[in-house]
C-alpha cells in the first residue's frame, strides 16, 4: 500500500552473551595480518568464565506495518525488545535476519544526546544533528530559533554541551528531534526523565506532529501516556509480537497477561515513617491494594485498601488518614477517618479503607497511610504513618464512544465536574 511508510518482516536480532566482541578498523586487520597471518585464523574462546557463549534472541520474527500519520505505541517489560527494535528502525544496528522499510526521513530520540558531540557548542550540535538526519543547513537554520526556545538553553546554545546538565542535554536532543522536518518520529522512554513541565511540552509536540500528519512510534512504561497519545499498541513479549490492537484492547490485554491478578500486599514493617518521633502505640506493618492489582486504575474509580496494624499499647479511639501525593512529590489532598477504633496491646487487626469515586487527573500518584489519636485539646496526633507507597496510574477518563479522552496535566490534579450552565435572561 502506497501510505504504509514502515514495514518490517520477520525482523530477529540475535545478541551472544559471554562472547567478546570485536570491531577492527581495516588498519587493525592488516597490522594483525602482517604481524601473525596465524592469528586470523585463531578461533577466539568465549569470554565467559565457563567458556560458553550464550545466545539471546533480543527480538524474533517480528513483523508489521504502520501506515503515514499513525501514532502506534510500543508497550512490554524491560527486555522484551523494545529498544532492539527501535534501534534496528532507527538503523542503529542491524537485524540479524528479516528487514525493515522505512519510507520517509526520521527522527528518532533513543538516548539523551545520541549524536551529539560533547566537544561541540549546542548550536553547532543542532546543525550537526540535522545533517545525520538528512536536513540542508538552510532547512535547520529555518527552525533554529524555535528549537533553542523549546529547549530552554538561549543562554548555553554556544557552550560546549559537555557542560550541559542532563536536564539541558535532554530538552535539546528532543528539541532536534522534533522540530527537524522529518516524517517519521520515534520517541522512546527518555521523556521520563524530565520535568513535569518538560514532559508536558513534550506529550503536546508529540501530539502536534500527529497532526500534522507525521508518523510517530512512542515507547513508555506509562499507560495513561500511551492511551492519551496512541490510536493503536503493538505488545511485545520475549522478543514476540504478542499483540497488535487498538490501544484500550492491547492495554487491558497486555495488563491481564504480565500482571499478578492477586491484589498486591506491601510489609511496611521496615518502611520510612513520616517522622522519627512517631510513638508506634498503634503500627501500620502491611498494606494491601484492592481491586486493581497492575495498579492502572480506571478514571472514577473507588480506592480499597486494607490496612493491617497491631497494637502494641491498648489504645481506645484511633482513626486513619490518608493522604494522595504526585509523583514529583507535591501533595494532591489528605483525608480522614471517623475515630472511635479500638486495639489491644498485642492485637493485630485489618481494617478496610474505602474511597469512593473521587476524580483524579491521569498520571502517577502515591498514597500515603496514616493512623492517628485525638489528644485532649482536640488536635490530631499521629502514632504511626508512612508516605509515598501503593503506587498507582490513573488512566484518563473515557469518552461516550469508549475511547480515553485527552487531559492536560497543566488542568491541575482534580477533575473538577462540569459546572451547571444556565443562560441569564
């Protein structure tokens, strides 16, 4: 089909562990010839401390196509091929059977910096970036501007980029990468060490360039980020294309298979506390999540947890707190239970927590556990509490039509409802 712009047949790529590896210039060949003609004939021993090599398919007989415009994500756990398969894309390495097609220029973002020459300032590395690329010099110069300002680096463009923090070198790989006029874009999991704010610069180029009608590969371990972006998943598993779907049928699938079904039980004996000086009269020592053991819960969902604590002084009147933190740290919102629970000096005791439909924004959270006592003026102690465990992904709530809706993350951490609108006579 003329709009299919990648196409990759029965592609495998096979890694030998253990094996030393070897990459001779010419002048390496011949110096070695002249010097010992035996030696090209020397069969070299494995590098193992057995002496075995072993072989590893990295990828194996993977096949697809992706037509212009597509915004596919790739999901899996680590190791199972994705960044293989990038690079083979990406013509970093070389398949060890099958092909790829590519039909298009294509900027890729790997590895922070890949390409870039730490010697060189960043201005000359943006026109050296666009000449691997394919781009005229007067094509860079054209996007030279708005590369530098979403990049955030107007002050650094002429120093060398080996004084760059990560944090610079970053948004000035990306920036190349996606501003350069390219027709195929591959964006790989590096966008999940930046900011808050870079991210979400980043989401929104990544949704630009979809429409303006360029192709786009997208790898993260964040579904809330793949559903908000991606039309269709390609799912990979050891190496093996498991499934290729749209994106809520790949994501429930891939999340039912490599996901423990049981609800996820986290001991908290040992975990940190919210402070040094907590008394432990009654201790928090396990947590268990209900209900959504991948940790992706639905938009609007009810929270269950169960939270086991012992006694370990008789106390008559606790209550628990919870409290939902981002990712980054900063504090969503903290609520509390009723008083009134009791415990005996060596009791351990579970008690279930519900939160009922409360809704957050998409992205990634933590909760934090608390248990707690009223003193005599009124005010709230806490006896046990620990922060920043149970962590979960909101996934963007869901349209009429079935599909996740678009959220900004700049909306805020709570979904607000819809206000009641009345015309004014």
């Amino acid at each position: 089909m003329p709009d299919i712009v990648i196409r990759a047949e029965n592609l495998s790529k096979l890694y030998t562990i253990g094996e030393r590896q070897y990459n001779l210039t010419l002048r390496d060949v011949i110096a070695s010839a002249a010097s010992a003609p035996a030696r090209l004939f020397r069969a070299r021993k494995p590098a193992s401390a057995n002496g075995d090599a072993t072989q590893i398919w990295a990828l194996k007989d993977v096949s697809f196509e992706i037509r212009q415009g597509e915004v596919v994500g790739i999901i899996g756990r680590n190791g199972a091929g994705k960044s293989t398969l990038l690079k083979i894309l990406a013509r970093v390495t070389k398949p060890t059977t099958g092909y790829a097609e590519v039909r298009g220029r294509m900027g890729s973002l790997l590895e922070v910096g890949t390409g870039f020459h730490p010697e060189l300032t960043g201005r000359e590395n943006v026109f050296l970036n666009g000449a691997i690329l394919g781009m005229r010099k007067q094509e860079v110069a054209r996007k030279f501007d708005e590369i530098v300002a979403f990049a955030e680096v107007e002050k650094f463009i002429d120093t060398p980029v080996k004084h760059y923090s990560s944090g610079m070198y970053l948004r000035l790989a990306f920036a190349v990468a996606a501003h350069l006029d390219t027709e195929i874009l591959i964006v790989d999991e590096v966008l999940a060490v930046g900011d808050v704010d870079f991210q979400k610069k980043c989401y929104g180029r990544v949704r630009d360039a979809a429409r303006q009608g360029r192709t786009v590969i997208f790898v993260s371990h964040s579904m809330a980020a793949i559903a908000m972006l991606c039309k269709a998943v390609i799912v990979l598993e050891g190496g093996r294309i498991s499934t290729i779907a749209p994106t809520q049928e790949a994501i429930a699938g891939y999340l039912g298979a490599s996901m423990d079904r049981h609800a996820i039980v986290y001991d908290v004996e040992n975990a940190p506390r919210y402070s040094e000086e907590l008394t432990r009269e009654v201790q928090i020592i396990a947590l268990e999540f209900k209900d959504y053991p991948a940790k992706m819960v639905p938009a609007d969902a009810d929270f269950h947890l169960l939270a086991t604590v012992r006694g370990n002084e008789t106390v008559n009147s606790f209550r628990f707190g919870l409290s939902i933190s981002r990712i980054d740290g900063v504090r969503v919102g903290t609520c509390f239970g009723p008083t009134g629970h009791s415990i005996q000096k060596g009791e351990v005791a579970q008690y279930r927590l519900k939160l009922a439909n409360f809704a957050l924004s998409p992205g990634q959270y933590n909760f934090g556990v608390g248990v707690g006592i009223n003193d005599e003026t009124g005010n709230y102690r806490e006896l046990d509490g620990i922060l920043e465990v149970l962590h979960f992904e909101m996934l963007p709530p869901l349209r009429n039509d079935g599909t996740r809706s678009y959220w900004d993350s700049g909306w805020g951490s709570i979904r607000l409802p819809a206000p009641v609108t009345t015309k004014c006579s």
